[in-house]
C-alpha cells in the first residue's frame, strides 16, 4: 500500500511539474507574441518654390535676337498653369516686352492645348526707371507703353506635345522696316507652381502699375538677366503633395506592396500611384494568408506642411510596409525599400526610396497635363516597377517626406 502510495504521489509530482514547466512555456510565449501598438507618421516636408520651371534665352552666335532672327523655349505646364517671359526692346532706355500676369494662358476652357501664333498677347512695358527721351532717372510704376503694337514687332508661335505635355515657343523678331526696329535682348522665362487649387506665384517677374524691382530693371535697362535667373533660380523647384497613406503589417520575406523589376500585379498599385486611391490595395492586401492588418493614415492630399497618422499593432515577428504616392506625377510612390521590423522605432525616411509604377506615361512633375493634379489620366504603359532616376529635377526623398514610428 505504501510502494501504491508513493507511486501515487511521484505520478502527481511528475504532472505538476510538467505542467509548471508547460505554463512557464505558455507565458514566454505570450510575452514574446505580445501584441504592441505603434504610430506611424508621415510629414511632407518639401519646401515651395514659386516656380517649378525657368530659364533663360538668347539668340544663336551673339546673345541679341536681331531682326529676323528667332529662339524657341521649351517648357512643360499643366492646364492651370500659364507661361512668363521677359526680354528687353533693345532700342530703348527702359521698355521691356512680357504678357500680363500671370503669363500667357496655355490651355482653353475645355482643357485644350492652345497652339498657333499667340502674338496678340504680347505687350510692351514701360519700366518707369528712366526717362524715354533723355534716360534721366526717374521713378514711375511700370506702365504699357502707348501707340506701340507690340504683336507687330514679335511674333511668337506655339505648339504642344501631348505624350509629354511639353511646350515649344518659339520667338521671333519681325520689328526688321517697321518704324520701332529693334533688336531683342536675351530673355528669362518661367512656369509658376501649381499646387491643386491656385498658382503659388500669380504676379512673375514685376507688378504692373507698381514701381520695379532690380532684376526686372536690370532687364529693361541693360538687357542684363542676371539678377533675374539668380533670382529665379532661388525659387525655382519641383514640389508635391502627398496621398493618404497605406501600411500593412505582414509575415515573410517579400514586400506584399510591390516587387521590384516586376510587372505591377494589378493589387491597387497603379491605383494609389496615380490618384492616390488606396481602397483596391487595402481590399487586396486584407485577403492575403501572411497580412495580419492594413491601416490607412489619413483621409485626404497632404500638403507641404503637413502630417498624417496611424496606429498599427504588431508583434516583435511582424514586419512593416508602406506605400503614398507622389502626389504631383504621374504613377509615381514612396515606400520602403528596406525590410523594417516592428520594433524599429524613429525616423525611418531612409528607408524610404521613389518607385515608378510602370503604368503611365511620366511627365514634368508638376507640370504634366495628365496627372491628377490636373484632373487627368496618364497614358498607360506597361513597364516593371523601377526606383525614379535623374530625368527630372526631383528633390532627395528625405528633402519630400519624413517617415517617423513612435
């Protein structure tokens, strides 16, 4: 009875402490498993910049565009965006040629490209600075010059690439055996950024019926750019907006966003890389057997300036992906191109790289008739996933957006 009971007894030990063991097990376990909840933030850092092209111009051999000669300009806008140049009537103390502000109007009402001789919409400006019979100094508002036909002495002749959404002015002297012959000087141009609802610069260059500035004087008085394309320079640059933005937590090796050098899987990529749409991506990624969740920050453009959130819960064996779209192109998103565990935490931005989706044709960002920014639809294409290269301007990735986990 006593061997029975002892017997009885080791037996009981034995389960209690397999079962101890088993429930030490259990809650390592658990606390490994443990889900923890973060924030992801996404900021647009990008700076403005009055224009998002300019240049400067002159005539081919000597910098003077003489009678008879002409010089062409190219540039990209959308339908909101309009074209100012400035160039110096040669024969004179201060006068100056541009089109009202802010520039010459590039597409109709009902989003057409306008093309052909736009010469009417030339004028001649007085600059006010010096006096037009002696070149004593004065100081007047920059006024239009009266009983000059300034479309009599330029001509100037438009025409458009809609693949490209790129335009050609070219600019011709005709002033040659009229009675204001002049020679042109070499000129400055430029296309105001747009940024969805209003130009960030409606007055280029000068303010009619105000006093000048010293580079539009400099123009008018020497037909000197300098100061101008200094100036320019400064304030010239490709912006962005940015999309809601999509996250997804998920197990395995591969990003469930995108692939890189691959073909886009028609998941909702193209869709969020050209309008910012992320509802068919979030649907297609919730279905997956390895996405444990997908959050979506924000509810609408994020503009310079601003920030978006989400919180996600995930645990130490999870991993994190993202994906907002450049908003001022034409099928282009940010994402991670490193793997990025749950457990990092802090600025995360250099992680992040500048894909093209391969599903529309790109153009000047910024300034292609075909974005969304423009109320329109890119020409498809159908090309693998690739990192944006240096075709354009784009400022570095960490100079656009700012990825942060808290």
């Amino acid at each position: 009875m006593k061997k029975n009971l002892f017997k009885i007894t080791a037996i009981t030990a034995g389960i209690f402490a397999t079962f101890s063991l088993s429930s030490c097990d259990d809650r390592d376990n658990m606390m490994e498993n443990l889900s923890q909840q973060r924030t992801i933030t996404f900021e647009n850092v990008v700076v403005p910049k009055d224009f998002v092209q300019s240049g400067r111009f002159q005539g081919a051999g000597t910098p003077i565009i003489a009678p008879g000669q002409s010089v062409t300009i190219k540039f990209s806008a959308g339908k909101a965006q309009s074209l100012m140049f400035a160039t110096m009537y040669g024969a004179s103390k201060d006068w100056f040629f541009a089109f009202k502000q802010p520039g010459i109007k590039l597409f109709d009402n009902n989003g057409n490209a306008i093309t052909g001789d736009v010469s009417s919409e030339v004028l001649l400006w007085d600059n006010g600075t010096k006096n037009n019979a002696t070149g004593q100094a004065e100081n007047n508002p920059i006024a239009q010059v009266p009983g000059v036909n300034a479309s009599q002495l330029m001509k100037l002749d438009l025409a458009f690439d809609d693949a490209s959404s790129e335009f050609t002015l070219t600019i011709t002297n005709t002033s040659g055996g009229t009675a204001n012959e002049t020679p042109f000087s070499p000129g400055v141009w430029a296309v105001s950024n747009y940024n969805g609802s209003q130009l960030l610069n409606p007055a280029p260059f000068f303010t009619p019926n105000a006093l000048s500035n010293p580079e539009i004087t400099d123009i008018a008085q020497m037909g000197n750019t300098d100061k101008m394309v200094t100036k320019l320079n400064a304030n010239t640059g490709i912006m962005t907006g940015l999309s809601p933005a999509l996250v997804v937590v998920y197990r395995g090796e591969k990003n469930p966003i995108y692939e890189l050098g691959q073909l886009d899987a028609g998941k909702g990529l193209k869709e969020i890389s050209q309008s910012g749409d992320v509802s068919k991506l979030q649907n297609s990624l919730q279905s997956l057997p390895n996405v444990k969740g997908v959050y979506v920050a924000g509810n609408a453009p994020v503009s310079p300036g601003q920030k978006i959130s989400t919180s996600f819960e995930a645990n130490s064996e999870d991993k994190i992906a993202y994906v907002t779209m450049f908003g001022f192109s034409n099928d282009w998103f940010f994402a991670n191109e490193e793997v990025i565990n749950t457990n990092t935490i802090g600025d995360i931005s250099t992680k992040t790289s500048l894909f093209d989706s391969g599903t529309g044709v790109n153009q000047y960002p910024g300034a292609g008739n075909h974005q969304a920014l423009f109320g329109g639809m890119p020409q498809p294409e159908n090309i693998v996933i690739s990192k944006v290269g240096n075709e354009y301007p784009v400022p570095p990735v960490q100079n656009v957006i700012k990825v942060t986990i808290n």
